[in-house]
C-alpha cells in the first residue's frame, strides 16, 4: 500500500501519542470523512460548523474536526461564516466548495 500525506491520510505532530492516534484512525478515516463530507453536503447553503457535524454523526469532536480541516485542505468545503457552537465560542460554518462543485461537473463532462 502506498503511504498517503496529509490530508489524506491522518496528519500528526512528531509526538510518540500524536502518531500513534494518526495510525490508529488511518484504516477507518476515509469512511468518516466522506460522513462528514456527507453530512456538510447534507446541510447544503446553512452548512455546517465540525462540532455540529460530531453531533449528528453522534461522534467526538476531536474525531470529526481533522476531518473538517483535511476536506477543508483538499478543496472540498469552504468557509462561509460564522455562528456559536455549544461553548458559546465562534465556529467556521462549512459548506460544499464552488471548485468541488465545479470538478465534479468537469468530471461528469457538463
């Protein structure tokens, strides 16, 4: 098998514990990606900030978050405001990106 970098495979600080949870989620992270691509996709012009996203997929935030920012890297979603998550904190709302938009339809020949 070929090693993936970051973002798409799990990213990691040179720290023995950062490591070992990047190879830990590896074989499982690209289902849980598309989840959360899914559920921003889902939610369509309101979007959808990462600790909403954890929410309705019923998982951690600290699982769903370095999903949001590997889409978020690979040019998939985009950051369209901002709005209070549950600590009252602001939060990026994410929605479908235009270029992800626009590369499916190239993809598609449209």
């Amino acid at each position: 098998m070929v090693e993936q970098s970051y973002p798409l495979s799990p990213g990691h600080r040179d720290a023995e514990t950062s490591i070992e949870a990047a190879e830990a989620i590896k074989v499982g992270v690209e289902t849980i990606r598309n989840k959360v691509f899914n559920v921003i996709a889902n939610k369509g012009n309101f979007g959808a900030t990462a600790d909403e996203v954890a929410e309705l997929l019923n998982y951690s935030p600290f699982t769903v978050r370095p999903r949001v920012t590997e889409l978020f890297k690979l040019n998939k979603i985009e950051r369209k405001d901002k709005r209070k998550n549950a600590s009252k904190k602001a939060a990026y709302v994410y929605v479908v990106s235009k270029t992800h938009i626009n590369n499916q339809y190239t993809e598609k020949g449209v």
